[in-house]
C-alpha cells in the first residue's frame, strides 16, 4: 500500500529556510505525480506544489512561487520541498500527497 513519511519541519526565522523531505513506498515513484499541500491552522487544505512523474515539471501555488522548489530523486524514492525566504505565514503541517494519500504530516513554524 502506498506509504508516505514526511520529516525535516521544524521552527525557523522569517526569511530562513528549511527542506522538506517525503519518503516514499508502495508504488512506482519514478513515474508518480506528488503534491505538497499545506494546513494551516484553523485552515483548510492548501496546495502547494506539484511534480509531474513523467517530465518532472512543476507547477506552484502563487503564495509560494519563486520560493519554493519542488524536486524527486527517483534512486532514493523520496519527494523533496525547498523552501526559502520563510514568512510567518507558512506556518502549517506539510503533507506530501499521491492522489488521496497523504502522510502524517511535518510541522513547520516560522516565528521570530
């Protein structure tokens, strides 16, 4: 069955970075489309970013575009999210996504 770990959240200063990784099994990962969504608290779903398995171009949210980078590493089976220029307002849990399935989440915080 498709399994999905997420890690590296974690509490950062506005205008610092952190990268996100999600590991993945139970599927052909090479060739799956992933998605990073977001919620924030008190907030509904939000998406972020998407990969596309087969060319690998990426489409972004405009709240996150030209600061975070989407990216697979396909010989590690894991889906990455870089992201820089932090601002309060990312503060959420980052889940990775294949379809309906999502992992457990990482939190990040941004706070000074």
């Amino acid at each position: 069955q498709v399994q999905l770990v997420e890690s590296g959240g974690g509490l950062v200063q506005p205008g610092g970075s952190l990268r996100l990784s999600c590991v993945a099994s139970g599927f052909t990962f090479s060739r799956a489309t992933m998605t990073w969504v977001r919620q924030a608290p008190g907030k509904g779903l939000e998406w972020i970013s998407t990969i596309n398995g087969y060319d690998a171009t990426a489409a972004y949210a405009n709240s996150v575009k030209d600061r975070f980078t989407i990216s697979k590493d396909n010989a590690k089976n894991t889906l990455y999210l870089q992201m820089n220029s932090l601002k309060p307002e990312d503060t959420a849990v980052y889940y990775c996504a294949k379809g309906l399935n999502r992992g457990q989440g990482t939190q990040v915080t941004v706070s000074s």
